[in-house]
C-alpha cells in the first residue's frame, strides 16, 4: 500500500514561473503592491508634518505679535520681537539647505537619465518627487518668513509709544491668517491623499488574507482526495 507521503509525492506541482509557484507569485506581488502603499503612506504623512510646523510657527508668531503689542499703552516688547527673528533665521537656514539638497538630487537625475539603459526609471521617478518637495517646501518657508517679516518691519519702524500700532499692523496680520489658512488647506488635501493610501492598503491586506484563506481551502480539499 503506498503510504499518503507516497501520494502526496506523486501529485503534479503547481504551475511555476521563473522558478516559483503560481502561488509565490501572487504573494510576491501583493507585498510589492503592500510595500508600495505604504512607502506612500509614509512620503504623505512626511509632507504632512512638515508643513504643520509651518502652521505651528505662523500661529506661534500671531500669539507673540499680539502680546508684544500693550494695548493700553501702544508699546512694543522688543524681546518678544527679537526672539520670532532668532527662530526665523533658523528657519531661513532650513529652506536654504533644502534647496542646496534639491540641486543635489536633480544633478543625480540628470546622471541617472544618461545612463537609463539600466532602468533607473523608478528610482528617477522618487528622486524626482523628492527633489519638487524639497522646493516647493522651501518656498514655504520663504513665503511664511515673508509674511512675518512685513509685520516685524512695520513694528521695527514704530518709535515710541503709539495707541494706533494694533490698527497698523491689522491687514497685515490679516494676511498672515490668510496664508496660514493656505496652508492647512494644503494640509488637509494631504491628509485625504493619506486616507486613500490607508484604504488602499487595508484593501491589499484584505486580499492577502483572502489569499491565505483561498489556498488553505484548496490545501485542505488536496488532502481530502490522497487519503
């Protein structure tokens, strides 16, 4: 009597290609299509969060301007002031630097594209996502310091007690909310993009599961037949 390992021995293997199963092969192509998802998921919460700090430091600066100004007396705190520039130049600094990072990325891609013939294509395609973010990023900080500094400007010029500096620097306070909404617009688009690349990858899970599942079934009926 030949023995149920005999059996099983005896059955044909699954369809192969390059070497794997058909089965290997669906798995390994729902982790690409996983890993994938998730790389998105991680690049949009990145752009997410940076520029949340940008929102943080305009609302920052709108809290600082509006204790710096007594309104009683008109008077400036000029410390309130000089501490906003510190964190300001830092911030110049930072956007400075990503454009510096962004002209080194697109030197790459353009060494990348000469010597395409070893199919960089995918490798081009991410540097050049992260060399637009690294601009576009930086002229936000750009824009955001600019926005401050009219307001820093206009109060640097006041000499004196002034009762009317609140209603001076109202527009251009104005402005700054302006953009700062801009930007939380910008924000929650991003955050959208994030909750379609979770849905997208609760649903490749879901099909991984489902895959699991389907090819334990037909396990299970493979077993039932060599008994």
């Amino acid at each position: 009597m030949t023995s149920p390992i005999g059996r099983l021995s005896t059955i044909p293997e699954a369809e192969s290609i390059n070497g794997h199963s058909l089965q290997t092969m669906i798995q390994m192509v729902l982790a690409d299509k996983l890993n994938q998802v998730d790389g998105e998921v991680r690049e949009e919460i990145r752009v997410l969060n940076d520029r949340q700090g940008r929102v943080e430091y305009l609302d920052k600066y709108l809290r600082q301007i509006n204790a710096t100004i007594d309104n009683a007396t008109g008077s400036l705190n000029r410390k309130h002031l000089e501490e906003l520039n510190q964190e300001g130049l830092m911030l110049k600094d930072e956007a400075e630097q990503r454009l510096r990072q962004a002209e080194s990325v697109e030197a790459e891609i353009i060494y990348l594209r000469e010597d395409d013939e070893e199919g960089y294509g995918q490798v081009i395609a991410k540097k050049e996502r992260e060399a637009k973010w690294l601009r576009e990023s930086a002229n936000e900080i750009y824009d955001t310091l600019k926005a401050c500094k009219q307001i820093t400007k206009e109060l640097e010029s006041v000499k004196g007690p002034k009762t009317y500096i609140k209603e001076d620097v109202t527009r251009l306070m104005e402005n700054l909310r302006s953009y700062s909404k801009i930007l939380q617009t910008r924000n929650h688009t991003q955050l959208q993009m994030v909750n379609r690349a979770n849905t997208e990858r609760n649903t490749v899970l879901m099909q991984c599961q489902q895959l699991q599942r389907t090819i334990h079934e037909i396990m299970k009926k493979i077993a039932s037949n060599i008994r």
